[in-house]
C-alpha cells in the first residue's frame, strides 16, 4: 500500500498569492493593533488575490478603521521570495498591481460584530464545514507523507543554492504496510525552476545530484536504496518560465497541500484560509478543528482522528460536530463529540483569543504551512483533561 502527499514551495504562484493576502491582513492588523483594537473591534477581512504574466489584482472586503499601502505590500511580499527579475519568472519592482478591494458588506458585518449582531456576540463570518485530522504516525501527529513532503519544500527553499529558483512543488509516496505502518518512502518527485545563469560553465548534469542530496538530507531514515528520485520529469524546466510567467496564482488554490496533503481520511472543507480575518471560521475553525483533533490523539483516545465541524453565518457555536476515529478510539466516537463540546470552545470568540489570531506575525508564517510549526493551535495542552474524563467514561462501561 502506498500512499503520497504533495507540497509546494512560497515561490509556487498560488503560495504567492497566499502570501500577499495574509500579509495584507497582518498590516492592517499591526495598524489596528496600534489604534487600540479589541476583539469587538477587529478588522473584518477577506482578500482575493489574482497573478499572471507580471500583473497581481487584489480583490476582496474589508472592514478597518486603518490604512495600509496594498502596492507596498504586494511588492515587498514578492520581493521578500526571491522574485525580483523576469528571468524568475516574475519582478516585484516592476509587476503591474490593480487594487479592487471594496468595503465588506453592512449584512456581513452586523452578524460577526457583537456590538451590532442579532445575538450580541461574535458570529461566524460564514456557514462552512470545517476538518480537523491528526494521526500518530510522527511526533507532530500529522501523516509522515505531509510531515515528509513539508520538510522536503522547507529544505529547498532554506538550501541558499541560487541554482533553485524560487518556484517549486514536490510529491512524497510513502510504502506501508498491510496494517498501515508506515514503512519507507518509495517515490520523491521534486520539481524545481531552474536558474541557468547560476550554472557554473552550463554544467546541466550537476543539478539533479544537488537536488538529490537536498531531499536526502531531510528525509533521513526513510529512504533507501530503492527510493526512486524523479526530479524534474519533463526534462526542462527554466525559470524564466516559471511563477506567473507559466502560470497564473491564485489564493485558496492549494488547500489540498495545506490541509493534511491529500492524506485519505483526512477531508478537506471549507475555504481558503490564509486570506480571511479569524471571524471567518474558514480561517479559525481550520486551526479549532486541527486542535481539537491533535489533543485528542495526543491524550491516547484514538490513533486516528477526524473532525466535522458545521458553522451558520452570524451564529457562534457550531451547528454539529462530528468524530470519526477509524475504529481505533478507546471510547466511542460519540462520548468524544460530548468531551469536545466541553472542554473546548470553538466559538470564533473563543478560538481567537486561544490562539492569538489577531496577531499579525501569525499571518506571516502560514502561507508556508498551516501545522508542523509552534503554532498555539499546534498545542497538546487539553491532554490530562481528556484522559480524566476518558477514564470515567470507560470505568461506567
């Protein structure tokens, strides 16, 4: 049985559009934060953003008090990946930047406002279906092809060799067993632009060993002898058709790499998330629900979980919450769902203030990756609270 997950590198041009939008929230959050904001005055926040052949067009609502210079932004956020000539693809310095943000909408905003909303607290900024998964196949509880995929990307982006440029994806196949223990990994697939004026004397043959080494480093124990290395199958791939040169960017496009790696039984809901206010439980609830789930396995309650959690627009409490453990949990799914509804509050209320989401810097890291990181939401802090009350309930039965 084989099972792979892909990732992509901040130069890949959806992560790049990611990355503009969340750096647009952290600005007006830093401003926000220096006007005096509260949780009752937060921004209200969804930033769209479109790149293609040099041209970026953000888009969106906002609701702010503040000012914050969305050309600026655009500009220093693709400078900061390394994009700062055509020759990669796509120049910061001179891009084209159309800003079409307009105010959010007065029926939005009445219902995640406690001040204005019909139940005097803050609602969730939208219905949504939210997953939350954790398993323990790593210290991190995430799936080794997530963990594995994730390190590898880290790696080539942290590696300083200018022969990569910025943009870049990879895959991982990992080989289990018949009882789903991971064993090795099978495939890496790593495809990388190519910057050939870093070519010392157009040596092409001396690329693919530098990026095999890369990608052995970090995977460590997991490969072998027999680990195929695919690195970039087309035979071609130059930077100067890379980034929005070849392909257009657009945020919330690569949820299946942020959200577990296409892992089975990790299922993917809501929205993009990096691009939203925390209001919006596309945003919070991404984060509640990979909490809830994290402690969960992290108490010994189950080797596998997932999280359902349904939200309606301008009501704070979720609607439902579902568990799934796979048939590994040591109580029953359903007294799960009971010790969720009481010891963790997945209003958006609650989840901001738990994990500190109206801190700009937050919004900073996470176009790279949602999880595996010193994240609050990555916290194993309800453990003994879930063991306590896992134990009664298997003395009753």
């Amino acid at each position: 049985m084989k099972i792979t997950s892909e990732s992509v590198k901040v130069g890949h041009p959806d992560i790049v559009s990611d990355s503009i939008a969340a750096n647009i929230i952290a600005a007006i959050l830093d401003e926000e934060n220096r006007v005096g904001m509260t949780i009752d005055t937060m921004p209200h926040c969804g930033i769209e953003v479109f790149l293609g052949k040099g041209l970026c067009i953000v888009g969106g609502e906002v609701a702010t008090r503040v000012y914050v210079d969305i050309e600026k932004i655009v500009r220093e956020t693709v400078l900061a990946i390394g994009y700062c000539d055509y020759y990669l693809g796509l120049n910061g310095n001179s891009m084209g930047i159309l800003n079409t943000i307009i105010p959010q909408s007065q029926d939005i905003n009445i219902g995640t406002r406690a001040d204005l909303g019909k139940y005097k607290e803050i609602g969730a900024g939208d219905q949504g279906i939210i997953y939350g998964f954790a398993c323990d196949e790593t210290p991190e509880l995430l799936p080794l092809p997530y963990v594995l995929v994730n390190t590898m990307m880290r790696a080539f982006e942290g590696c300083g060799n200018p022969i990569f440029a910025p943009d870049g994806k990879g895959q991982i196949t990992v080989e289990y067993t018949d009882d789903g223990v991971p064993l090795r990994v099978a495939t890496v697939l790593m495809s990388n632009a190519i910057d050939y004026r870093q070519v010392p004397n157009n040596f092409r043959a001396s690329i693919e060993p530098q990026a095999r080494q890369i990608a052995w480093d970090c995977l460590g124990k997991w490969v072998d002898e027999k680990t195929e290395f695919l690195f970039n199958p087309t035979g071609e791939w130059q930077a100067i058709n890379s980034c929005s040169a070849a392909d257009s960017g657009v945020t919330g496009r690569k949820l299946v790499v942020q959200l577990y790696g296409g892992y089975p039984g990790a299922q993917l809901g809501g929205g993009s998330v990096v691009n939203k206010s925390p209001e919006k439980v596309d945003c919070s609830a991404t984060f509640g629900a990979r909490y809830v789930a994290k402690n969960i396995v992290a108490a010994g309650l189950a080797k596998k979980c997932s999280v359902q959690i349904s939200y309606a627009i301008g009501i704070a409490r979720p609607v439902s919450i579902y568990v799934n453990t796979f048939g590994t949990g040591i109580i029953s799914n359903n007294k799960i769902e009971m010790m969720i509804k009481e010891y963790f509050d997945l209003s958006p209320r609650g989840m901001i203030e738990k994990f500190d989401l109206l801190n700009g810097d937050l919004y900073r890291k996470i176009p790279k990756t949602l999880f595996m990181d010193d994240y609050p939401w990555e916290k194993a802090d309800m453990v003994d609270e879930l063991k306590r009350t896992a134990e009664v309930h298997e003395k009753k039965t």
